[in-house]
C-alpha cells in the first residue's frame, strides 16, 4: 500500500502489532532434511518453529540440562505454570493432552517457543521418565524433533535453519530503523546467538551473561575448584585455568559483533550455584580434586544462602574475591587486543559491574578492573578504549544514581531485578501469587512481562535524571526482558533510553516497537 | 547541676550519651532469692543485667526454643558472627573463652543482653550438647542462671527483677518527656513487654507481631491443621479454634495499655515457617491430625520458597486466605469491645496491613477488614472506633505512598525490610559481606543498625511527603530496631515522624534520643 502511494510509512508501521511479527522469527527444519525423516506421531500446531534435543520429562530435568549446556524438549502430559522455567529453558515443548488454547500452547506462543500440543499417540511415563509412541519407548536423553508449524514429531535429529528477514519484512524493518531513536541491542553470550541477533538488526550486545560460560562441561570443574579454594594462591591457580576459556568466549563474541558494542557484565550468581546439588556428584568432585567429601559438604553449608536473591552475588563478589573480577577483566582486554591486532577492528568494551547498590562499592571494582586493564596494556605494549558501568537492579542503585554516575559511563536498568525487590516478589516463587493478583484484579498486568511504569518506572526516571544530571553523556540502556516487551519499549522511549537490549528473536519487534513509540511520542 | 541552676535542663539533656543509660535499665535478680544460691562458676562480667533460662548450644537451637516460648542461655565455647540470631533469641549469654572485648561481650552490650564471658572453669561438649563444670555435666534443657552485673553462674531457676526508673533517672526523663516532640511506643505482642516498656514510659504499641502468639505450644497445631487443610471450610474450622486465643491475647494487651494506642499487625509469616522442619515431628503431626505422613511432606515441598523473604507473607497472605484476616479482625475487635465493656477504658485497635506495595493490595484487605467488623459490631450490638494502616517497608509502596493514604489511615515505617529490599541484602545471610564492607570503608556503618538515611532514607521521605499530600493528618511512625537507634531517631523527628516505636528496654534511650534531636533541629 505503501507503494501504491495509499498510506505512508508511519501508517503502515503503525499498522502492525509487534507480537505479529513474532510468528515469522522462527527456526524451520532445512527443507532436504526433513524429507529424510517419516514423523513418529502428529499433534497440534500449538505455537510455530522448529526444535531438536533430548527428551526430558520435568521442568527441573530441563533447567539443569539446559545450565549443562544441553539443548532438550521438554515433554508433559501437560504443563503447568510450575513448568514455566522449564518451558523457557527447552528448545521446544512437546505435550500428549491439551488443546490449541492449553497453558502450553499459550506460554508457548507468548514466549514464541515451538510446541506441539495434545499429541494423544503418547503416553507419558513421568517417574519412570519414559514416553511410549506406537509400542515404542523413548527415554530422557533420546533424541527427538518437532514442528510447531504442522504439528509433526520426529525420532531423529534433524537440523534446524534460522529465520531469514527479507522481502517486505525487510522493507518494513528499514522504515522502522529510518523512524525510531532509540537503539536495539541483543542479549547474547555466545557467536550463535549474537550472529542470530545481527541478523535480525541487532546494533550490538546489551547484556553478555559470562556465569552462562562457566557451565559448560569443560569449565564446571575449574570454577568449583576455585570456590573449593582454601587460599588467594588456590583461587589464583584454578582461574587461571579459566581465563584461556572465557578470552576465547569474548574474542568469539568481538569477531561476530564487528566492531559493534558489546556489554559484557561481570560474574553474577552466588557461588553456591556452581555447586553440586546432590551427594553422587559431591563424590565425584572429591575424587576428582582429592578434595575430602566432608570439605565439599561444609563449603555447600556455609554458601548457603536463605533469601540468595539477596546474598553474595553480583559486585559483593568482586569485592570479596578481586581475582575473579582480574581474570574476567584480563579475557575482556586480552581477547579485545588480539582482535583488534588480528583483524583491524577497533573493539570498545563495556565492561558492566552487576548489583551495585552502593557507589563504593563500583569504586571499588572499577580500580581492580583499571588496574588490570593497565597490567594488560603494558603486558601488550598496545592501548585501547573500553568503558566501564553498572547494572541499576537495585532499587537503592537507583535513588544515589547521581553519585554512581561520577564512576559509571554508563547505566543498564536490570529492570527483573528492579521489579522482585522493588515489589518483594521473588520470581521464582510468586508466580501463582501474581496470577491471582492479575485474577483478583489487585494487578493489572503482571509487572515481570510489562514494566510496571507507575512504581518502578519512577525508580527508571528518577535514575536517569539523577544519572544524567551528574554525567550528560552517560550511555542509558535496559536489558533483561522488559527490553523486548513493546509497552515497556515505549516506556524506555519516552524517558530517554539510549537503547533497548533483548533477546535475539525479539529484536524485529523491538525495532518496529521502538518505531512506533517514535511515531506515538512525536 | 540544674538543681544548683548551674546548668539548665536542655544541656542537661546532651550531655547524656543515650547509650550510657542502656546499662540502668536491665533486670537484676531479686536479692532475697539470689541469697539462697551458690554461684558454680564465675566469669567476666560482659554485659550486665541477669537471665535465667534453660541452656541450649547453638544458635539455631536458641532460635528454635525461643519460636517455642522458651527462655533459654545460649552457652558457646566463643561466639562468632554466626551466633547472631540465637544470641538476639536467648535470655543471655555464657562463654567459656573470650575476655571483655571477645565478639560475644562486644555484642551482647551492644544489644542490651546479660552476657557472662571467658567462664574458664566450664568445658563445653558441643556436639555431645552438654557441659562440664567441676566434675558436674549440665545438659540442654538444665536450667541456669548467669549475672552479667558480677559475672557469677548458678545451677538454679532465680527469679529476676525488672529494672524500675526512678531518682535522678525520673527527672532526667521527664525533662526528655517536656523537650522532645515525637511520640515513643514500643513492639511488644504480650503484657509482660508491654508493662514493662509502659513502666520505661512507652506512650502505646507501635507494633503487636501476631505471629509470635502463633507458635506457643498449644496453638500450633491448630495453625498447622489450618495449612493443611484441603478446603476453605475445613481452615475456618481450624481457625476457629485459633480465635479465643488470638483474643485473649489482645485484651491482655489492651488491659494493660489501658487506652492507649496498640497497633496490631496481621499474620506476616510466609506459612511454611510454622511447619514442622524434621521427619520426625512431620510423623508426630501426622498421627495427630491422622493426616498421611506423604501428605503433610508434599504440602511441604508446596509451599517451600527459594527466596522467603520475598514469598508468600504479609499481606498477600490476606488476599489467598481472606479468612485469616478475618479471624484476626474479628479476635482484634471483640477483645476491644469486651474490654470496653469490662472496663469502661474506650479502645480504638489500629489494625495494621503487613509487606503492602500495591494500593489494591490494602483495598482488598481493608475491605475484609470492615465487613469482619460490621459484622462484629452487629453482633455485639455495640460500635468502636478503630483505624486501619499499613507498614511501609517495600520499596515500591514508598514509590507509590500517594495512593496507598488514600486507604490507610496510617503508615509504620518497616525500615528492617526497606533496608532488606532497598540495598538487596537479606539480613539472613549478608551479615558477613556486611561486616566486610564496613572494615574495607564500602559502608561506613551497618545499615541494619542505623537508617541509611542517605538512600532508604529518601525512601522515607518520599512516603512521607506523599503520603501526607493525600491524608494531611495521617498517623507517621516507625517499628522495627532502627527505631530505637539514637541516630535514626533524629532523622525521624527531622523528616516529621509522629512517633518511633522500639523494644521495652530501648525505650528510655529513646525518649532521651529525641528530646536529643528536639533540641539539636530547633
């Protein structure tokens, strides 16, 4: 129409619902593998995309594989909201009742994960962590594929082929970047993710999670050896066996994004999540490092967090143990210099500093991160320019934000975080209070999925202005899933975000978002 | 020196250190009874005061006695930080290690309780959970009493005095009582604290925390046959059972507060803490209630919370279970209205709405809240004024304060949970990263000790402000330690506060602290 001279290009992005958009983001199965493979069972096309992985029949089994590194398809009877950590750790999900509008095909959908729904050829043996098709067993760790576009299920791998945008979507993307001022970067940790995110428009990374990389099957070791550490000089040896591991990360991540931003935030989760959970693998562990199981058991004791939300994560482990924030500051550096040297490319880290909610205590990390970097640089006889920031996620963060801008050049608003202390809601576990909150009508929205504008928006601006007050230039981003959700992205337009960072496959809808908040703020 | 009119009343006043008074406040044992016994061992005198209990070796035991109603002296080979909590749960304190500056006698002065530290002549069997002094082993659950004023130890229940103000204390304190403008109550959920705070000049109950009435040993059962009950039917049952308690419980209060105010707070624990923790008492409940043994296990697994503190509590326990509200209501209003009519005394209940941070929140409850005491008022054919209110202590109801005053007819300021929230720091488990941040300069104090004014105190302001421009003559207080912190006390009489609320035994220092900051903001 646009063409036709019928409607101009603000009408016509304005025409369209992001959420739209969403169904053509999806991964297909290449088309010539497909033809090898006959389908096992066929349910309901419950939300579209295509997903390959091991079966897993709990939403706990699909969490811990997915922090395994593992790609899987979760398999239910039918879900639950209980599941929901699990649906968005699974690639796709899989279930033998339920229909087109069951609570797995709308979560699904919302969260623009394949599923297939109601597929009755199952039967699902939950304990025995089994599922029979046609007389046939498949067990957790089996191999299977699915459809969400037709619905179909495969007992084979078979490779997935990622959206391409092209055509009109293309046109239209091109209009909403020619209308819209504020930014879209990705969350991405590894070249895959990032590649995926450019592809779909992305204008750098907003969050880098390096805690995603110390997972991985290789690495769990050396980081547990660290926290089994008795001294600095023990701590010292078993990260020096990461930092090979995480450079490499980076220097992976720098040669993807071409030159383009890349926030990388710094070790955020309690260490005790780096711990095994039961005593087989404790065993384990001992006989690896000869390290007494008792030793082992006493270290998960005293890490033991009651409220971990709220414990020792984020800077207060920095503080507590400078080394880890060197050897992560020592692979930012590094791995930015080689790449710089090996390709010509002038990389500018943004080194981000999570959970600050104290100024000092970014002072504090901000001079060992100096300090190694100054240490590489001369190590390296080369210089080049990086930034350093903070996550605001705290809801103090965000009333001495002037005072945390006299260190930091920029501000990522953690607006998850922001929301489970600003509101006393752990995510974790009030999911079910806010949907009878959202039934009872006490909420209108839940405030993890839209920025909850009126409470903790105030806490947003209140940081921006006091943010910018002290440094007019300071860079002002959100990251977190917030970033992709079209009302906050109006929201984050209004007060002068910088940027919105979210997940890849949401970036078109950021763009087209960020559009028309353009259009509906002019 | 201001009866020889050297000095007037006002310097008097200053020259008084509010901590010093700390040590004229604690109980002694009565003299006549202390004649009868002989001291089994003596110790320095660390921290003064007596305390008679049953002994207990651990914190978590001390904690767990005290959730039972029983009065216990933690006895520790030396303490550590990690002690903390059963050192605030125990009677008093006896160390066998340790001179007058060790962790226990720096701790226990600080917090007002009798402390006998280094006690050489007693050997302690931790694990065995017993000690040795002279040949003689005294096991947990043996009663004995420890004078922190002389430093002796005796192997007998003697019966202590409270401490009574009288002299040149009086008239020290009636001039505070002249001077100061903002009003002193005290946290007190039974008639020995509240007399005893009303003896030390408490002015009313700033805060009842009802859930301490729940956990004595005739009542829960009846609160756990509430949890675990499958029907809304089958928990009123329960409750029912819960209500003569509840009442009796609060005309005890009224009784000896004799009109002045009392601000009762609704049930503010997440559930599962009045749950059984052990097999074993899962067992005994289970043939108690003859309910199966994998039921009350499953409930538990239910309602476990990775993050408690910001779970299933407060408020949002009203809105699941209105009837819990309802019972309170009901115990809250009736035990007025027969005290009323018992004594003439005119009661007006402030009943007080827990961990609110949505208006809709205080709507919904405030509105179970009425009907019960319509309701009840029918009923007894008779009326009664009485207010509701809330607690300010998520950061977004501070946010959102404006709207929040339109339902409440006052605000207490829950500074501990503020605190908690704001800064992102669970008192549980950041007391070390805490101590931490203080010797390396991060923070200059402990923010659970003093308000930070700086950040939460802003928090504070805010609410304050707003709250005041929807409901000028709304009531202001704040509960919770800080309020009986002599600094947080001049910010409350800067900021406007009507009154600060605190334990009996800080209540003098808080007279005299803001008389102190009458003075000092003329």
């Amino acid at each position: 129409m646009v063409n036709e001279e019928k409607i101009d290009k603000e009408t016509a992005i304005m025409r369209i619902a992001p959420e739209q958009i969403d169904q053509l983001l999806h991964p297909t199965f290449d088309a010539d593998e497909l033809k090898k493979h006959e389908a096992i069972a066929k349910g309901l096309p419950a939300s579209p995309g295509a997903a390959c992985g091991e079966i897993v029949f709990s939403a706990d089994d699909a969490a811990t594989a997915k922090e395994a590194g593992k790609k899987v398809v979760l398999v239910r009877e039918e879900t639950s909201p209980e599941d929901l950590a699990g649906m968005v750790a699974a690639e796709g999900i899989l279930t033998a009742r339920g229909g087109m509008t069951s609570h797995a095909a709308v979560v699904a959908r919302g969260m623009g994960k394949c599923c297939v729904a109601g597929c009755h050829a199952i039967t699902v043996y939950e304990d025995e962590k089994c599922m029979e098709i046609a007389g046939v067993k498949y067990h957790e760790g089996d191999i299977i594929s699915i459809n969400g576009t037709d619905g179909n299920v495969y007992a084979a791998e078979i490779a997935t082929k990622a959206p391409e945008l092209s055509g009109n979507f293309g046109t239209i993307m091109k209009w909403a970047d020619e209308i819209r001022t504020i930014g879209v970067r990705t969350n991405a940790d590894n070249p895959r993710d990032a590649k995926q995110a450019v592809a779909f428009g992305a204008e750098g990374i907003g969050l880098c999670r390096t805690e995603h990389m110390f997972f991985e099957e290789e690495r769990i070791p050396k980081i547990r050896r660290m926290i089994l550490a008795d001294t600095e000089e023990e701590r010292r040896e078993a990260l020096a066996g990461l930092l090979p591991y995480q450079k490499g990360d980076f220097k992976g991540l720098y040669e993807t994004m071409q030159g383009k931003p890349v926030t990388i935030r710094l070790l955020d989760p309690p260490l005790h999540e780096f711990l095994p959970k039961n005593e087989e693998d404790m065993k384990e562990l001992s006989e690896q490092f000869n390290i007494p199981l008792e030793k082992i058991k006493a270290k998960t004791i005293e890490l033991h967090e009651f409220n971990p939300m709220l414990g020792h994560r984020g800077c207060r482990l920095a503080v507590t143990y400078p080394e880890i924030a060197e050897m992560q500051t020592e692979a930012i550096i590094t791995a930015a210099l080689e790449v710089k040297k090996e390709t010509g490319i002038d990389i500018k880290p943004e080194i981000m500093v999570p959970l600050v909610g104290i100024p000092n205590e970014l002072k504090n990390v901000k001079k060992t991160i100096e300090e190694t970097a100054e240490r590489c640089f001369e190590e390296a006889g080369e210089r080049l320019n990086y930034m350093v920031g903070t996550m605001i996620e705290i809801p103090r963060a965000a009333l001495v934000a002037d005072e945390i801008a006299e260190d930091a050049e920029f501000f990522s608003f953690g607006t998850n975080d922001l929301t489970q202390m600003g509101f006393g809601f752990s995510r974790d576990d009030t999911g079910k209070i806010i949907r009878e909150y959202v039934e009872k009508g006490v909420l209108e929205e839940d405030p993890f999925q839209t920025l909850d504008q009126h409470g903790i928006g105030k806490l947003v601006k209140m940081a921006v202005n006091d943010g910018r007050k002290t440094r007019p230039n300071i860079k002002l981003g959100i990251c977190g899933e917030h970033g992709g959700n079209p009302k906050t992205i109006d929201f984050c337009h209004r007060v002068g975000l910088n940027y919105v960072s979210c997940s890849p496959f949401r970036v078109p809808i950021a763009r087209l978002a960020a559009a028309q908040a353009a259009i509906r703020n002019k």
